[in-house]
C-alpha cells in the first residue's frame, strides 16, 4: 500500500541527528545541561515552515516555534532533545503524533542559529 504525501518543492525528506539532552558536572561541581554531540539516532523527515496559526497558538503557550517536521512512524525524540540538519539546529518544543497510532509524528521546533536554549 502506497502513502501518497504532498510535497512542495524544497520539502523533501531530509536525515537529521537527534541530540539527546543531558546533564555533566562542572568544576563548581553545579549540574550543567549538555547535548550528547554523539548521533545517537537519526530519523528522516520533512521540514517545513510553520503556519502562522501555528506559531501564534505556540507563541501563546510560551514555546515559539519557527517549523514543523514531519516523520514517519513512531516518536523517536522527546522535547528536551534538539534535531541537527548540517549546520541548522532545531530545538523541540512539542510533539504530536496524530491518531495516537504511530504513524506520523509532527514535530513542533524552533531553528535556533546560536545553539543555545533561551
């Protein structure tokens, strides 16, 4: 059975590395949160720009989005996790995974060009 997906130009699907969100030790001995540079995972996805409605209703609830990514399948990131494509970094904001069935996963992200939280 073929899934039939709408892809615009530019939309194809595209590799990213999940950097899962950690916690070291600093020489103060104070918890510092560090991503695990280590491509633990990756999953191919569509990137896409988010809709305006979609950047306003999560700019609402205080976690600015910039796109949505759209993979195939079951979750494999969580939200504290960030998502690498080359020299673009993404940071999760929220997932959705529509029909709770493990088909699609929509994932909700900000392109950070700093690579820091805020």
């Amino acid at each position: 059975m073929a899934v039939m997906m709408y892809l615009r130009p530019g939309n194809l699907y595209k590799d990213f590395t999940i950097e899962k969100k950690g916690t070291t030790i600093n020489s103060r001995g104070r918890a510092q949160r560090k991503f695990n540079s280590e491509p633990a995972e990756q999953i191919r996805a569509v990137l896409a720009e988010a809709k305006p409605q979609e950047k306003e209703r999560w700019r609402q609830l205080q976690h600015p989005i910039s796109h949505t990514i759209v993979q195939k399948g079951a979750p494999k990131a969580s939200t504290e996790d960030r998502l690498v494509f080359g020299e673009r970094i993404f940071f999760i904001q929220g997932i959705d995974e529509p029909g709770a069935l493990g088909l699609w996963t929509i994932y909700y992200v900000e392109e950070r060009f700093d690579g820091n939280e805020h």
